[in-house]
C-alpha cells in the first residue's frame, strides 16, 4: 500500500500562521510582515513581543505599558524558587528550566493559555535561569529590578553587574532574532500540544524538551566547543575533515528551510565582528569559511550555509554566558513565539493527529506461550 509517508514531515503544511514567515530560497525573514534586519536594527525585544502578542508594533505608551507588566510578572512564587536552589548543582540548566517551568504549573487548575499567562511566564523564565545558575554556583539570589527591561536584567541577575550597553545590545538583538521561526521542531510541539486544549506549562515543557537537542537549540554550544577544539584557523581544514571521517555533523551550518544564507546569520556575523574579542571573531570567521568551503565540496547538491546558531555561539559567549546557558538563552527569547503560536493555535484549533503508515507484520495469530 502506498502512502503520502514524508520522512522528517519536509515540505508539508500542518498550520497556518500570522506571525513568522521564513522564504528559504531567499534567505528571507519577516515577523509579521516586517523584515528581520529591519527589527534588529530598529526595535527592542519588548516590542517585537508586542507584535508578535497583539499584531502591531507597539505606540511609545503601549510599549511602557508592556514593560511595566513584564517587570511585575517577575515574581516567581517562593516554592519554585525553593525547587531552583535544591535542583542537582550538575543540572543541565536547560532540563533546569524545563523542570521549573513543569514546576509554576503544578498545582494550578487546567486552565485556557491566555495572553496574560503568557507575559507572566515570558517575564519569568530568565528569573528561573538566574535563580539555577546562581544556586548552582553557591552564590546569592539577585531580585529582579523592575527599573531594567528583560535583556539588561537577565544579564544583572546572572553576574550581579549591570551589562554594558554593548552587551544588553548584543543580547538584544540576539533575542529579537530568535523570537520566532516558522514551524520549528519546538514550536511545532508546543502547537501540537496545545491543540489537545491542556495548559500552557505542559506545552512550553514539551517545547523546551525538543528545544534542548543538537539538531535543534542545542547545537550553540557544541559551535564553541568546536572552535575552541580547532584552536588555530590552521587546524580547521585537517580538524574537520577528522569529523567528516567520523561521519559527525559541523554544529552551526545547514539548515531544513534555508537554501540561501540564513539573514539571521548574516547580522550575527556583524554583530560579533561589532562586539566580540577580535581574535575570537578572527577565529571563528576562518572557521566558518573552511566549513562551507568543506561542506560544498563534500554536498555540492545540499546547499548548506551557515545557521543562525554560528554566531549565536560568539554573541553568548561574548556576553559572558557560560556555555550550557547558551540553549536556555535561546529559550528566554523563543518564549515569545511559542506563546503566540499557542495562542494563534487555540484561535483556531483542532485537535493535531496526524496519521502513520503500519510496516509491521501482517495479521497473525497469538500462539500460548508454551508454544512460541
Ligand atoms: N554537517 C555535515 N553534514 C551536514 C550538515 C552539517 N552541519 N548538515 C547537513 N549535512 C548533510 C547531511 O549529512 C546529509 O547528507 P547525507 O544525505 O549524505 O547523509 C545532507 O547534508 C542533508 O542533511 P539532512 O539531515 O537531510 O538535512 P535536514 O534538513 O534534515 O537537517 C539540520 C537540517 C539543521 C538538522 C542539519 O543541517 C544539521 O544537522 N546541522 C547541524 C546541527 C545544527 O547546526 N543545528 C542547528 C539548526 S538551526
């Protein structure tokens, strides 16, 4: 029997959405109809919420108003906080925040995603980090200070400073980048969770445990690890084609969707040429250069450029993240679109149950176990 079976569901349409599109063969990305470079150039991470959340760029009013009850929704009730500080100190901190998220929701009646849910939980995830990795550390709990917006206080609860405006601009952009991207492997759970009408803790848990694979958010750690192991621009070309003997992917290049460069890429790129160590920049820029010329020698037919999650990997670790907060800072930020996705599914919702086609045995018949 023949099916419409599509391995890794490439190229099917399973939902219609309003707030991200991504043309791949253009290298093109737009949030509800603006371009990304636009954004990055011109917007907060606030507003692009407020976008992706109401449909509109936000008025100067509307925006004070959002960061207002962002800054408030801060508040993480004392027994996840408890839950923070007694976690393995060895936790990864994105099963860290997976399990804190579960956490918020036990406890709370089954109730309807709603869009004020979504800012409180949005407003609560750097909290949730902040508080793991500063319990895991041995060091104090620093409060949230409602006078900062949501990247220059995630970056003051981690270290207890106050970022310097190159770093809360880096990390700004960064999250407006990540906000949102079509039908990811992550938000594609969260809509499919979502659609069996249960709460918005049990989708964003779902998200974030496909969020955290290598395939997906967790390649940005595995770039630096990777940059740091080549060492030299030198030892590129002979480090990589040792990982092509051993049939390992690079981390930070190729792409389901982009067949042309991903734009996300190309302002990381300036970005980190902007703000990052020079030599690490240098490094990094080489290293890229010898992948791509590697892959389209070894994948003529592929067409694998660089991924957002390249520079993502320089931009982090240049604001001083630890690496293992580099897939939970890509959560931080995707927080938005997962929320509007989950909200723009139960707008319109239908159960998702999809089909799959039997390859198992043919009817047969149980024989006593005596028998078999
Ligand atoms: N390194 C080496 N080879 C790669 C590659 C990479 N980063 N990305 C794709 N390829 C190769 C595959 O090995 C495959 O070749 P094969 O058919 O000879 O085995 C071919 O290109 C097609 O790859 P495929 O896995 O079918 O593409 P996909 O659309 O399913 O996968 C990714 C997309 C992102 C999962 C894939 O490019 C990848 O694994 N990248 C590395 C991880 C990463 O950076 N993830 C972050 C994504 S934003």
């Amino acid at each position: 029997m023949s099916s419409n079976f599509v391995k890794g569901l490439e190229g099917l349409v399973v939902a219609q959405t309003a707030l991200s599109r991504v043309e791949g063969q253009m290298g093109r990305l737009t949030y509800r109809g603006y371009a990304i470079h636009d954004l990055a150039r011109q917007a907060t991470f606030e507003e692009i919420a407020y976008l992706f959340w109401q449909g509109e760029l936000p008025t100067r009013a509307q925006l004070d108003d959002l960061k207002m009850q962002l800054a408030h929704a801060r508040m993480v009730p004392p027994n996840v906080m408890q839950l923070a500080r007694q976690l393995p100190k060895e936790a990864d901190p994105s099963d860290a925040l997976r399990t804190l998220v579960s956490a918020l929701g036990a406890g709370k009646p089954l109730q309807k995603p709603d869009l004020s849910e979504a800012m409180m939980l949005t407003a609560q995830v750097p909290v949730l980090l902040a508080a793991f990795h500063r319990a895991r550390t041995g060091a104090e709990f620093i409060p949230p200070r409602g006078d900062l917006d949501h990247t220059a206080n995630y970056l003051y609860m981690l270290s207890g400073e106050m970022p310097t405006p190159a770093q809360s601009k880096a990390l700004n952009v960064y999250l407006i980048l990540l906000a949102d991207h079509g039908l990811n492997a992550s938000t594609f759970a969260a809509r499919v969770i979502a659609s069996t009408l249960t709460d918005l803790y049990a989708c964003i848990t779902g998200a974030l445990g496909a969020l955290k694979g290598p395939l997906h958010g967790g390649a940005p750690s595995r770039v630096i690890e990777m940059i740091e192991k080549i060492g030299t621009k030198e030892n590129a070309d002979a480090w990589m084609r040792e990982a092509f003997a051993r049939k390992e992917r690079l981390m930070g290049f190729g792409h389901r969707m982009y067949k042309a460069e991903d734009p996300r890429a190309e302002i990381l790129r300036e970005l980190a040429r902007e703000t990052a160590d020079p030599a690490l920049f240098d490094l990094a820029f080489n290293v890229e250069a010898t992948a791509l010329r590697l892959l389209h020698e070894s994948k003529p037919a592929e067409r694998i450029y660089t991924n957002v999650e390249f520079y993502s990997a320089v931009i982090l670790h240049s604001v001083g993240l630890p690496k293992d907060m580099f897939t939970p800072t890509f959560a931080v930020s995707r927080m938005v679109g997962y929320t509007a996705h989950i909200l723009e599914q139960l707008a319109d919702n239908r159960i998702m149950r999809p089909d799959a086609e039997y390859i198992g045995p043919a009817p047969r018949v149980v024989k006593k176990i005596e028998d078999r």
